[in-house]
C-alpha cells in the first residue's frame, strides 16, 4: 500500500502554537547545514559525495550487516548528520557500539542484558507492517517502506537514562516522530498515542516463558503533545547503521527525557485516542512505574535511586556514577509540557 | 588417603569452581559486559542462594539415604553460601557504590529488597562466626536455636531475589520452589518425630 503525500496538517490542530514555535527555534539552529544540503555541493561541508560521510559516528568498521531489505540502502546513504548544538547534540562520550548492542532490556527475548542479542537470531523484519488506528483520518496498515521512505534520515545524538540508574549515550538514525504522525493526520479527538512492540513466539523466547507476567503485546503511550515535541524521535539505526534486532529493529521509539522504557521498541501498530493509555509497567506495577516516566533525580523508584546514575560502559573500578539531570538534561525543551503538575504524583 | 578423607577436599575445590569461573571472566576472559559490576553481583549472588539451599537440602538428604557423608559437609557448604554472599555483598558495595558508606546505608534503608538482602547475609555471617566447634560446644542448646535462622535466611534470600525480578519470575520459582520442598520435608520430619517419640513414650 502507498500513502499519497498528505497536504500539511496545520500545527494548531495537534499541538499548541508555543509549543509550535519552540520547535521552529530548534530548526533554526540546524538551518544553516540544510541550506548547504539544498545548495547541493556548493557547500564545503557537502563537498563528499554522501552525506553519510559527515556522521557524527559509525559503526565499527568490518561489520557487514545486510540491509533488512533493498531501498534501506539508498535512505541510509543519505543522512542528515547531527548538528554541533544541543539538543540534537551532545558532545559527551559515546557509548561504544559493541555495548550499545549487547547491553539490551528487550524482555521479548529474554531477561538478561545479553539475551536480546543472543536470542534475536531468528527475528526478521521483512516484510514489515505497521496498523495505524483510532482518531486519524488516514489509518490503515502500512508497509514500512510506505512509512520511512518520504522522509530525510538524521543523526540525532541523545542521552538514554534507563529507569535502573544506567544511561549510555547513542547515536540514532531516524525520523522526527512528529513528521511521521502528522502525516495520518490525526484528529482533534487525538489526545494521546498508543505504541505496541510485535509479539510472535517463533521467534522471541521471551514471549514464550510461561513465568513472565508482562500481558504481551508490550504497550507505550505519549500525550499527544509530547509525541510533537521536536525531541521525540522515530529511530530506525543507529552509529550510522540499520537498527539490530535487539536494539528494536526495524523502527523505535526514543524518547530522551523519559525512562528508557517509555522508548518502545519493534513497533507494529500506532493506535490514536482520545483517553489515556495504560502503558504495560504501569500496568504490571502500578505503584513502581507511572504513564509519565519522565527523568527525575527527585522522585526515587522503590528499587533504584534516581538522583545518580552509572554511565555506561564502566569498569570494576571506575564507577562513572554521575548526577542525573532534570528530564535527563532536557528541561529546556520539555519542562513547559508538565507545568502546574506534580511530578512525585505524576512519575 | 581412603575415600572418605579425599571426599571433604574435592568438595572444597569443587565448591571453588564457581569463584575460578568468575575471576576467570574478570581477569582473562573480560566479558563482564559493559556494566561488570551489576553482573559480577548477580553473578555471585546466584551461588550464594544456590550454596545455601545446597547446605539445606544435606540433613534432608542424610535422612534419605542414610549417608552420613552428607551432614559432615554441612558445615562447609554453608560456610561456601556466606564466602558468595560475601563476595556478592562487597561488589556491590566496592564495584557499584564505590564504598561511599553514606550512599550504602541509605540503600540499606531505604530499598526494600536490599534491607532484606542485608538482613539474609547478617544472619549468614552469624552462623559462619558460631559454625566451629568451640563455639557449638559453648553455645549449647542455643547452638541449634540460632542455626534454624539459616531457614529465615533462605526466605529472605528468596523475597530479595523476588524484588529485583522485573517481570519474569523463572528463577523465583525454581529456588522458591526447592527452598518450599526443604521446608516442608522439615516441617513433616520433625512432626513424624515428635509423634514417634510419643509413641515410644506411652
């Protein structure tokens, strides 16, 4: 199925015009690299060939991975990279590829850090379809290639802060999410987004375990102006490569300013509403683990402390324990989203 | 050397073996991952409840089969669940707190699931410091009395395992389970026993 290029959805009808106008202050700071992009050459930064030469970073070099299917290759030669600034942008140290993909809270395939890799084998993600549903004009089930294909690839280079005090730092590939949604053209009833992650027992063991008490399919959610916060990021690679399997290929949610496990993974269906969706941990246990979920050095989970966290990789005897900042260092761009709220009520 | 003399040193080295695996993935091998000190801790912590419910099961295991191999083994067997919940305690004080004494007590009140781990290594180490034979002779009676906390430490070392499971309770149930057998196969042992010397008794 193709989607036909839908007119612009007008900002107003999605998100408040302040919070529009915020986003256009961040595209300003990006501009001047698409002006070189739209001169085509004349720019010394676009002198290369492909863009993809100007990543922020790669992946290691000698890793052949297949592209998931043919016209992944053309979009992945073609990235947008990071800008040098904040918020797209931080210039802390990455955290290395091999551990970005080794180091995985995937309970699809298993409960500890190394199954996600060890045990995603099997997972294929193509053909791959995603069912768009509830208060749009356009729903339906889509290829991904319907989805992905008419937007611009780009490098965005975020902090992840996982709800167990660990945090890494990781270069994505992707798509602001906002652009992607606005194109089924949600309705003025839509007041939150819905996410689900595919379930299927052939191929993910951890689905099959008959003491997980996660009710699958393992569900996410967004207010709606929070999905059209510039930061919220549609991810489909990362260090310049497809998305591994166990990091959510083919395509995930990264949603920088909240736990990690609000960036759902593997997602095969967008559902539009007008009420508030119960998010699977919530769900699972509601006192521990809220719809919000934002970053918050305030409010300790009753299993982990928040006000710190262990950057990872570390070694036995370099803690690397640093502070955890406000929504994860992103105040600036989302703290106007929770004002008037109370975030110990709301975790 | 007879049979039963080279029984209690092949124990202690097979007992070992664990501790060799982990400095093995420490020092050579290095593939702890990029967050060694949260493995190293689950890593150890898991021989520790394995070692402890292994001490539990040898009186069951006496009464069974009749060999008293069993019980002399005991002791040695428990005092290898406190050495791993030794180790276990102190990486996760040295490798993930870097010994800030402040932030470990905190962590010791304030998060439930390690209030109850703490408590489950107490008791350990209480036994390990009454396990020789000086002190079981000084202790008396109440040698034994103290000796049956190692049930409560069992069940704190379960639930403590239990809150940190996030979703999947595969372990639980399987240490759970075993520890409930041992606990049963007790509870009905000493009832038989009780009825046994009744009997004699009328």
């Amino acid at each position: 199925m193709l989607i036909k290029r839908p007119a612009d959805i007008k900002p107003s009808e999605i998100t408040p015009e302040s919070i529009y106008r915020n986003r256009r202050q961040f595209l300003g700071a990006s501009s001047t690299l698409m002006l070189g992009a739209a001169l085509g050459g004349t720019s010394p930064l676009m002198a290369q060939d492909a863009r993809g030469d100007q990543l922020k970073a790669r992946a290691p070099a000698g890793l052949t991975r297949s592209e998931p299917a043919a016209w992944w290759g053309d979009k992945f030669d073609n990235i947008q990279p990071a800008p040098d600034a904040e918020p797209f942008f931080t210039d802390e140290t990455l955290t290395p590829y091999d551990d970005v993909t080794a180091y995985n809270n995937f309970y699809e395939f298993g409960m500890d850090k190394g199954d996600p890799k060890r045990n995603s084998g099997e997972f294929n993600v193509d053909p791959w379809s995603v069912e768009i549903a509830g208060e749009v004009d356009k729903p339906g089930t889509y290829n991904l290639e319907d989805i992905v294909s008419p937007h611009q690839l780009e490098e965005r280079i975020y902090r992840l802060r996982c709800v167990e005090a660990w945090s890494m730092v990781i270069p994505w590939i992707g798509i602001p999410l906002a652009d992607i949604l606005k194109r089924f053209e949600p309705n003025s009833n839509a007041r939150f987004v819905e996410f689900e992650t595919l379930v299927d027992e052939d191929t993910m063991p951890g689905v099959r375990s008959r003491f997980a008490i996660i009710d699958w399919p393992y569900r996410e959610g967004l207010r709606m102006d929070e999905a059209m916060n510039p930061l919220a990021f549609m991810a489909v690679g990362l260090y310049g490569d497809y998305l591994p399997s166990q990091n959510g290929a083919p395509m995930r949610l990264v949603v920088p300013w909240k736990y990690g496990f609000k960036s759902i993974k593997s997602i095969v269906k967008i559902n539009f509403l007008r009420e508030q969706p119960i998010n699977s941990w919530n769900e699972l246990q509601p006192q521990e683990y809220g719809f919000y979920a934002n970053v918050n050095p305030n409010v300790h989970h009753p299993r982990w402390r928040q006000d710190t966290e262990r950057r990872l990789p570390q070694t036995l005897f370099s803690q690397n324990r640093i502070r955890t900042q406000m929504f994860n260092g992103y105040g600036e761009q989302v703290a106007h989203l929770y004002e008037g709220m109370d975030l110990s009520r709301y975790y | 050397m007879t049979g039963r003399s080279l029984l209690k040193p092949a124990i202690f080295i097979l007992a070992l073996v664990p501790f060799g695996y982990v400095l093995w993935r420490v020092f050579i091998a290095q593939n702890l991952g990029p967050d060694p000190a949260q493995e190293l801790s689950i890593e150890t912590g898991e021989w520790s409840i394995r070692y402890l419910l292994l001490a539990l099961a040898m009186t069951p295991l006496r009464n069974l089969t009749g060999q008293i191999d069993f019980v002399r083994n005991r002791r040695m067997i428990g005092l290898f669940a406190l050495f791993y919940a030794s180790v276990h305690f102190l990486a996760w004080a040295v490798f993930v707190w870097g010994f800030q004494v402040a932030s470990l007590g905190a962590e010791i009140i304030e998060r439930p699931y390690i209030t109850i781990g703490f408590g489950a290594y107490v008791i350990l180490v209480a036994l390990g410091v009454t396990s020789p034979k000086v002190m079981v002779r000084k202790l008396g009676k109440n040698w034994k009395r103290l000796h049956r906390l190692v049930y409560v430490a069992g069940v704190l070392a379960t639930i403590h395992l239990l809150w940190i499971q996030r979703s999947d309770y595969v372990e639980v149930v399987l240490y759970g389970g075993i520890l409930a057998a041992l606990l049963v196969y007790r509870a009905l042992h000493s009832l038989n026993k009780r009825r046994l010397s009744r009997a004699k008794a009328s």
